[in-house]
C-alpha cells in the first residue's frame, strides 16, 4: 500500500484495530441471522508526509448510499455550530445576495439553511440520496453525486463557481484526496474563500481518540500535512483555528495560491510550530498508541463485567460511528450493554453492527431505568447529560470511556 498524497510505501502501522463491520451499517431485524461483512481496521502512517491513513477495504459508494443513517440535524450543538459559523462568515467576508456558497458533504441542509436565511445563494452537493432530498425539502439546491474534479468541471462549465466554498466533516472522507481538492480549487472563484473543518490527528493521539477511526474516515489529518496538500493543488492555507467540535478540530482558510487579497494570519505558523514542538513530524509521535487503545479497551471491559457480576443495568446513549468502532474493538455485546438510545428515527429499531444492540428511542430510559448510561458521542456529552438530566431520579450515572474510563457521578458537574 502506497500514501495517498506522497506514494511512499507505507509500513509504519499506527494503530490496528483488528475487523470491523462498516460503521453505519445497521442492521434490521431480518438481517442478524445472517452473515455481516467484516474488513480490516488496520492504520498506518506515512514517514515522509505524515499522512495517517487507512486502506480502502469498503468501496466509499457502497458506505455513502441511499440508506445513510447520519443526519446532521438531530445534534443541537452542532445546529448551534453551524449557525455561529454562518454569522462569522458573513462578519468577516462580507457575503450577500450577491454571494454563491457552496458547501460540499451539505447532509441534510444543516448548514446551507442558515446562509438561506440571510437570501445568500446556496448549493449543496451531497451524494446520500435520503440526507439530500431533506436538504431539497428545505429549498435548498442540492447536487446528489461525490465531489471530484469530474464534478467540478461540470459545474464550472455550468458557471457553478463558489464565493464560499465549505467543506464540513468531509476531507477525511475521501479516497483520493489530491482529485478531491483540485476539484475544490476548479470550483473556487478566482478571489473566492474555501473553508473546511476536520478532526485535529494532534487530538486524536493525545486524547486518544481511537474511536473515531473507522472505515468512512480515509485520513486522520495534522495541519502540517493538509497544508502540503492543499499547496500542491495551487491553493494557500491563509488562516486557522483551533475550534472545539469532534473532541477539538481545525478550521483552515484557503484562497487561490496567486491571490494576493488575503494576508496570511500569524496562527498559521503558530500552528506549525506547535504540531512541531509536539512531535508530529517524526515518526516517534505515533508510537504507542496502540497500548493506549488496549488499555481504554480493558478498563471498559472491566466496567461492564464487574457491573454484571452485580446485577446493574448498562445502557447506552448515541448510536454513533465511533460508538461502534469502540464496541466492536471491545468485543462487547446485548448481553453486556442491554440498548442503545438515539434521538435519530433512521436509526431507532435498528441494531448496530456486529454487537447487534438494539437501537431504541428515548422513552426506553423512564421504562428501563438502566443504572449507567455510557456516552458514545462524548464529544456532545454536555448536550446529552444536560438533556438526560430527569436519570438522577433513580440514581443513574453516565460513563464515558475515551480517553479512558470515567464515570460521572454528579450531573451537576457537567452542566456548570
């Protein structure tokens, strides 16, 4: 297997997490006599870029299809997210009616709906049939296909070209990274803005956050390494932040590499220097992280038996991809965690890959009153412990188990 960007051989394994089921194909009832798909879970790191990357083991068209179950709109927080994000766009750049915003991966108009508000053009482009046909429900123009340069040239032909251009959650979703964002720079305005929002790899190693590997998510990506990328397609990073989303993401702004409009900020150096200062550009960083996945795995595991032995009930909360990388790894089961609740009706009566733990609605809590509730999505767990905060009326902790395991006894500490 060769890096994605670089072609070097890879042969640094970063971390394995054995075989895994695609991470949101749930199952139906019908389906769980029946045999499942299981491909390798195994990630590696490139010594020369240091792109973190897994191999393409399940096609990317048969993940995205037409039964996606990921709607971004049942997460408030993110809701919130998106809001603030268009505000501060339109702040900062001065967009109007006048203004195309394009977001590519646009799910279901989660985001484009806020830009909409304030009369700014939209289109979205999203190949999930079910979450794109929401978005149209809304009004909002949406493309249902992936994004690449083929899609690019089209819509450049069609004089689809974008002041704004986002990409939300989507540059780790891709198999061929470099034909993606030389699309991302055909379809961007000669004086256009692109922003685009990923998980930091920098968090995932020291938080260990190894539940968000799964087979969706092709790259775990440092601003180092995205920076070369996007430089070797003609386009310049001219800002960064650090924001808070998915357990700490970055937020890059890239312009046209001969756009001489927008200065670049000092945070894009700053940047550099810390992922530097950390490590990141040398193959010790990346050590070890396998002892740290085996050690959350034992703890958890641990958790569920000693719970058991004492005759408590486990629940689960969020039926989340990185949910079922976690469980999967752990080799957990419906007979160790009794239900998972989700406030996604896609996914209610449903049952989640490989540990087949029946997906439920929220009313399965005042019927069952578990004893814990372990946190899948930890990283909204403000969100769920403030909704879910009528549990401590019988006692109920939440858990969660990443990096390692906690429980937390007092709601009250969440909330403040």
């Amino acid at each position: 297997m060769k890096c994605r960007f670089c072609k070097t051989k890879l042969s640094h394994v970063f971390i394995d997490l054995q075989q895994s089921p695609a991470s949101n194909s749930f199952l139906t009832q019908e389906q769980l006599g029946q045999p499942e798909a299981f491909y390798p879970l195994k990630v590696y790191t490139c010594h020369h870029c240091f792109l973190v990357q897994i191999a393409e083991y399940k096609k990317c068209d048969t993940i995205f299809d037409n039964q996606y179950v990921y709607f971004s709109s049942y997460s408030s927080s993110w809701l919130k997210h998106a809001e603030q994000y268009t505000e501060s766009m339109i702040d900062r750049f001065g967009f109007n009616a006048a203004s195309q915003v394009v977001e590519i991966a646009s799910n279901d108009g989660y985001l484009l709906q806020y830009f909409k508000e304030h009369n700014i053009p939209v289109l979205g482009i999203e190949p999930t049939g079910n979450t794109a046909q929401v978005a149209i429900s809304k009004g909002i123009e949406t493309i249902i296909e992936f994004f690449g340069t083929e899609l690019a040239r089209e819509m450049v032909k069609d004089g689809k070209k974008a002041d704004l251009l986002i990409g939300n959650n989507v540059l780790a979703h891709v198999p061929n990274i470099l034909d993606f964002v030389a699309g991302l720079k055909l379809v961007l305005k000669d004086d256009g803005v692109l922003t685009m929002e990923f998980p930091h790899l920098m968090q995932l190693v020291e938080n260990n956050q190894f539940d968000t590997i799964y087979h969706e998510h092709f790259s775990y990506l440092s601003f180092h390494t995205v920076k070369q990328i996007f430089e070797s397609q003609g386009l310049e990073l001219f800002d960064v932040d650090e924001i808070p989303t998915h357990g700490g993401s970055l937020r890059i702004y890239a312009k046209h590499k001969d756009d001489k409009s927008k200065a670049i900020s000092a945070n894009v150096r700053t940047l550099l220097q810390k992922e530097a200062s950390k490590g990141m550009t040398t193959l010790e960083y990346y050590n070890n992280f396998q002892e740290k996945a085996i050690r959350a795995k034992s703890m958890f595991n641990n958790f569920l038996l000693q719970q058991k032995m004492a005759g408590k009930t486990v629940a689960g909360y969020g039926a989340a991809a990185k949910g079922n990388t976690f469980l999967n790894y752990c080799g957990v089961g419906d007979n160790q965690i009794s239900f998972v609740v989700d406030a996604n009706p896609y996914k209610q009566n449903k049952y989640l890959p490989a540990s087949h733990i029946k997906v439920v609605d929220e009313n399965y809590l005042e019927d069952q009153k578990p004893n814990y509730i372990v946190i899948f999505p930890w990283n909204i767990k403000e969100e769920i412990v403030k909704n879910l905060s009528y549990v401590e009326r019988w006692n109920c902790k939440f858990v969660v188990a990443i990096p390692f395991l906690k429980i937390l006894d007092e709601v009250q500490s969440m909330l403040i």
